[in-house]
C-alpha cells in the first residue's frame, strides 16, 4: 500500500466494490472469481460483487447498475494478472461507459494484480507442493521452475512475467527459474522444455500463471505430462493455478485501497500505447486503443453463448433486488444474495438478474427481498429459504407463501 493511500481515509459507508475477472467457458473459474468477491467482502467489511469482461456474467455495465441502487461510489478491483490491453483499453471503457450511465455515482477504476510480493510467496508455495510430490528437494537436487504466463501482444505485460519468475528465483535454492507462455509470444512453453532437458535437471516444476482452472491451465498440465513422457530421465509436473489463495486478498486490498484514494500507479514509460517501442509503432495512440476496445467489447457481447454470433442481451424476466443496508446486513443479507446467486445459476429455468438494493422500507423485518415486475416482497429470509425462493418462485412462478412480507400492485 502507498504512504499516500494510507494516510488518505476514505469512510467507508455508502461504498461497494467490483471485482472484474475476464471470464471463462468452464463455470468452474468463474465460480472462483466469485468465491474471491466473497472473501474480499468479508476481509474488507465492503459489499463486493464480481462482474466479467466476457464470457460469463454478469458484465461490468450490468454489475455495476447493479450496484448503483444501493451505494454511491464503487471502486473497480481488477483480477487480470498483468497490464495488458484489457487493463489498459476494455475497462477503463466499460467504466467511463458506466459513468456515462450512472453520473451520480462515483466509480474508481482500480490498476491489475501485477507483481506482488504475496503473489512470489504464493508461487514458491505451488512449487513446493510439486516438489514434494515429484519426491526432489531443491537444496540437494538440480531443480528448474518453468513459470507459464498466458501470453500478450503487449510488450510490457510480458516483461512483468520475465520480473516475476525472476522475483521467484533470487534468494532460492532452485537452480533455474525460467519464463515461458503458452501462446500469442515466444518463448512458448514447449519451446523452453525442450531447452531445459538439455540441461538434465533431476526435474522441472511447471507453474501455471493463471487464476483459476480453465482451459489454458488444463493446455499447461497437458504440455507438463507430454514432457514428462518424452524425456524419462527428468521428472516434471504441474502446479496449480492461484486460484482463491488467501495471499491474493493481501494484493486485492492493496489494490482497493490505492484506487478509492486515487493513488493508482500504472506503467506508462513502458506502454505500447504511449510511447514507441520497437515492433509496435502502429499501436501507439488512444484512438487505436479506444478502437480496438470498441470492436473487443462488441464481439463478446453474447455472454450466453459464446459459440454463437455475438448479439445484445434480453432483459431478463425476473429482477430480485436484496437489501443489504444496514440493519439487513447484521442480520444476514449478504449470505441470502450469495445463496440467491448460487441457486440462480445452478437452476436450468430462472431467468433473473439478483442484485443489492438500498433500504426497503420495511427495517426490522428483513433480510428483504423484492421480486419484480410480480411485485412481491418476501421478509425475514434466511440462507436456507432462498434455494426455495429459486426453485418455486423465479423457476415456476410459485410464490413461497409463508415469507411473503407484502404484495404491491402492478
């Protein structure tokens, strides 16, 4: 954290946080975004929501309109690993968009996870764990790490993971720590295995620098086992991605507080939108930029279905709106939404959007829950009666009689 973000304080009332991933085809790593959002609520005592830049929703206009009825200022927290063109162009767009929409509210836009020393202590804990099952210990065996980013067009972004694997080396017994990516630049990762089994390591720990479990960590693992088989005489094996390590909070906090205090730090002597670098003369300036987010923005509009041609969302038919101010919140509301979320994506008939509301109107009797446009307001819901909310109600339009608060006409 900056002096400048410490010594700045900001009250915390009326303020809520969004955490944006970049979406995925497998649930699995979307779930992991969200499962971070909660953790990053409890750890900072600020309602936190997560929203995606594609492939999943809801999107950051969505998130953050949902946001925007309970709260008067959000600060934008960034999963993406590294500064590339979604940090620099496709946020930055959807927020300055959402300003555009919600002009009462305040939006801080946060920078990306970057490098971290929380994040070199979280990797040098994922090879340890590899080390151990491959039986090696690196102060006795010759033991290369192999740390595998995704891979960017920007020049910067790629340099960060060269800064890393070099964070994870100094002041470690391993031998070698190499950087490879698993696409978009070079060195690839099959390139740099095939470079390190000249070395004849006892054996090389590959580590996915990735978030959650998605495709490209399953494509790293896959490289990992085809190495092992091809060269006998080394040992190799794959980590595990970050996933929702409790050290990542530390960074996300870190990065909450330097956007809501204005302190954000982004590296602009090195940004390929800014300054001309070799090889990459045409991208420099923000119109290319703005152009290349436009057109990125409208090819992953359809969250619902990314093997289909892109098209704008319907509205959804039902929206349920869960108070969280605070006499609510003490009495459990932000579990009540996190159930009602979870219950709405694993149903295979709701169609609803779950947002928070601000108050109700009805303190004392909550946790609150409004459904719209059927104008039904349920009173004292538990954790326990959302999944029937789901199931009866949104699913089959069957209202749950018993928690029914009020009814207002249509």
């Amino acid at each position: 954290m900056t002096a400048d973000a410490a010594a700045t304080p900001v009250s915390l009332d009326d303020e809520a946080v969004l955490l944006v991933g970049h979406g995925s085809r497998r649930e699995k790593s979307n779930e992991q975004v969200r499962e971070l959002a909660a953790a990053v609520e409890e750890r900072l005592g600020v309602p936190t929501d997560a929203g995606f830049l594609e492939l999943a929703e809801p999107s950051i206009d969505e998130a953050i309109a949902g946001l925007a009825a309970s709260v008067s200022r959000v600060t934008v927290v960034q999963l993406s690993l590294f500064a590339a063109s979604h940090v620099k162009n496709d946020v930055p767009l959807a927020v300055e968009q959402a300003r555009s929409s919600h002009p009462d509210l305040t939006i801080h836009n946060g920078a990306h996870l970057g490098v971290h020393p929380a994040i070199v202590d979280l990797l040098d804990d994922r090879a340890a764990t590899v080390e151990a099952e491959l039986g090696l210990d690196r102060t006795a065996d010759d033991l290369t790490v192999v740390l595998c980013a995704r891979g960017s067009s920007d020049p910067d972004a790629n340099s960060d993971a060269h800064k890393l694997a070099r964070l994870l080396y100094e002041g470690r017994a391993f031998d070698h720590v190499e950087t490879s990516f698993i696409g978009v630049t070079e060195p690839l990762l099959e390139d740099t295995l095939h470079t390190v089994a000249k070395r004849r390591p006892d054996g090389v720990v590959v580590l996915p620098y990735m978030l959650g479990d998605g495709v490209l960590t399953q494509r790293i693992r896959d490289r990992a086992d085809a190495f092992d088989e091809e060269y006998p005489y080394v040992d190799a094996a794959a980590g595990d991605p970050l996933g929702t390590d409790s050290r990542l909070l530390d960074v996300l906090g870190d990065r909450w507080q330097e956007a809501r205090t204005d302190s954000v730090e982004m590296s602009c002597d090195t940004c390929k939108y800014k300054v001309e670098l070799d090889g990459y003369e045409e991208d420099v300036g923000g119109a290319r930029a703005m152009l290349r987010a436009l057109t990125h923005q409208e090819t992953h509009a359809d969250r619902e279905n990314v093997d289909d041609e892109p098209h704008a969302h319907d509205a959804p038919e039902k929206h349920v709106a869960v108070c969280t101010n605070q006499t609510c919140a003490a009495d459990g509301s932000a579990a009540v939404l996190e159930r009602l979320r979870q219950a709405e994506r694993d149903s295979e008939a709701c169609d609803a959007r779950v947002t928070r509301s601000s108050c109700l109107g009805r303190c004392g009797e909550g946790p609150m829950i409004a459904v719209y446009p059927d104008g039904v307001w349920y009173g004292g819901v538990g954790e326990d009666d959302a999944e029937r909310i789901v199931s009866s109600h949104l699913d089959r339009d069957r209202i749950v009689s018993e928690l029914v608060d009020q009814t207002l006409s249509q």
